[in-house]
C-alpha cells in the first residue's frame, strides 16, 4: 500500500512507468482525497495524493468482471467512514490504452461520465485539428513590449482567457506586458486566425478544470498575437477554425461534462497537449450544433446554451 501523488495517474511524463508498472502489479483499491489541502497541511504542502493498494501479478488485471475498490473522503477528519463503491478494472485500466492511464471514478455518477464520453466517436485529429503550446516564453524573448502602437502585436498571457471568453488588453493594473514586437515574425507569433485557446494550468479547486475560450481571426489589432506558453491554442493546420465549430469546441471543453472527465483521469495540474488530443470528442456536426447554440445566445447565458443543446443531442451529464 503507498500513498502518492495523484500526478502519475496521467499524462506523458509517466507513460513508461505506467506500462512497466501495471503490468507487473495488479491493482486492488485506490482512496481519493476531496481536498488537496489535509494530507501534509503540517507541512503546508499542497499536493493531490491517493492512496493505492496493489499486489503483485498482473493476472487479476485481466481477468474478466474484476473490480477494484474506490474510496474516498473529504479530508482526513473523515478518513475513518469514507464513501465505497466499486469500480470494473476494465474501466480504470482499460486494457487498450497504450498510455497506461489510470482512471479513478469516485462513485456511480462518475462511472456514467466515463461510459458516455468515452463512447464519443472523434479526437481532435480526426476532426482536422490539431493543438499547440503557445511559442513565447517570456524569459528568453526581448521582443515584449509594455505599450502598444504601430509596429506591435498584442500579446496573450494565461490571465487573459477566461470561461468563453478572451479579455485583452487587461490594462493598468496586469503587470506583464500585453504587446510584443512585430517584428518577432513567425517564430513567436501566430497567423491571425480563429483559434480556441486553453489555459494550460489548472487547479482542483477551481469550478472548471479545463478553461477555454475563442480568440476569433480579426477580433484584435495588429495581426497575429504572441500567445505565451501557458496556453494551448487548437487550430486548423494549413486553413481556417470555422466559427461554429470553434465555439462548439471551446463550449464543450468548458461543460460539466468534460470538467467530470478530465478530473476523473486527472491529479496533475498542467493541462497536457497529450490528454486533450486524447480526449473523445462528438461527430463535428453535433460540435457545431452546440457551437451554433453559443452564437445566438447573449454572452452571459452562452455555457447555459451550449449544455442545454448538448442535452438535446443526447450528449448527457453536463451541468
């Protein structure tokens, strides 16, 4: 039985001990924590853990109608009565999944999550797109500028992406530099066109895991933008993100849905490039018809719209 950080569940860092690991240990039970905040709070650490109970042979992790026991609690006051359920190992090891991924559904409701999303039929590259790590780094560039004018580009932190939306420029009181130089060219710029941008650092904490939003082609001044690398951005290779595909994207990213589903997999705080072009997508039509419900909806109401046009779809579990 060990307790560790919850981060070597996912993502590209750990595929290899995953594979190497799992194949040698056969998984038994987990314990989830709901606060990040108890375990080390002496330490005043802050770290996702969880507590797993493996024992050694792989032969139980194939062995058809196997489960394993999922616990979990708030903290550590209720440690002694946590809340049980369990969990086919089929589901939290599926045994096709080269990255070794471990989910960890903590109840029935998250088990309902992972059937429906995982029955969606695209990834991103199936759908013609792909997803980028913005190309500035801000220590090693001296083309950031603090006032704009003729001959800069704005430029785009993580602070600027918000829930649906893109707020640039933040003013006066945001201490980075929101323009860069023109000049920098393709190395650090990107082409002026539609993309949905996602903050590519999250925490446990906050009311969505994923944070998306559409910067759309033309919307800001001065052509392309530095985008820096704490976003990813999703784009068209080679063309144009049309609008109510872009919206339907950004949306679904940011629904309740894909929130559960993400956090399911998910201990890390990074958002990787790696688990959103892993992550199942609907058919681009049913996208677009969650995108077109965005469009003509009023700002405030557009993640309302988009959910419930995903409930018409039958695209169910978003809040």
């Amino acid at each position: 039985m060990f307790i560790v950080p919850r981060s070597f569940a996912s993502g590209r860092y750990f595929q290899a001990f995953r594979r190497r690991y799992h194949a040698q240990m056969s998984l038994e039970a987990a314990h989830l924590f709901g606060s990040r905040r108890d375990a080390f709070a002496a330490e005043a650490v802050l770290q996702e853990s969880v507590i797993l109970s493996h024992r050694k042979g792989a032969t139980a992790d194939t062995t058809a109608g196997a489960t394993i026991s999922v616990s979990s609690s708030d903290g550590l006051d209720d440690l002694r009565a946590p809340r049980r359920h369990t969990v086919p190992r089929a589901a939290a090891l599926p045994p096709d999944d080269p990255a070794g991924v471990l989910w960890l559904p903590a109840g029935p409701e998250d088990l309902a999550v992972l059937e429906a999303v995982r029955g969606w039929p695209e990834r991103l590259a199936g759908l013609g797109l792909a997803i980028s790590t913005g190309p500035v780094v801000p220590f090693r560039t001296e083309a950031l500028r603090r006032e704009g004018g003729p001959g800069t580009a704005p430029m785009l932190w993580m602070q600027h992406v918000r829930a649906g939306e893109v707020c640039w420029p933040l003013g006066a009181g945001f201490r980075k530099p929101e323009h860069i130089d023109s000049a920098a060219g393709r190395a650090l710029l990107v082409p002026d066109r539609t993309y949905v941008l996602l903050r590519r650092f999250s925490a446990k904490e906050g009311a969505r895991r994923l944070t998306a939003a559409v910067l759309e082609g033309g919307r800001l001044p001065g052509g392309g933008p530095g985008l820096e690398n704490h976003l990813n951005y999703i784009h068209c290779p080679g063309g144009e993100l049309d609008g109510a595909l872009a919206h339907g994207l950004a949306a679904l990213l940011g629904s309740g849905l894909i929130d559960s589903f993400f956090r399911i997999q998910s201990g890390n705080t990074q958002v990787s490039a790696t688990e959103i072009r892993a992550l199942p997508l609907p058919p681009a039509a049913q996208i677009r018809e969650i995108g077109a419900a965005v469009l003509a909806a009023a700002p405030g109401a557009r993640q309302e719209a988009a959910d419930q046009a995903m409930r018409g779809l039958g695209l169910s579990g978003c809040s």
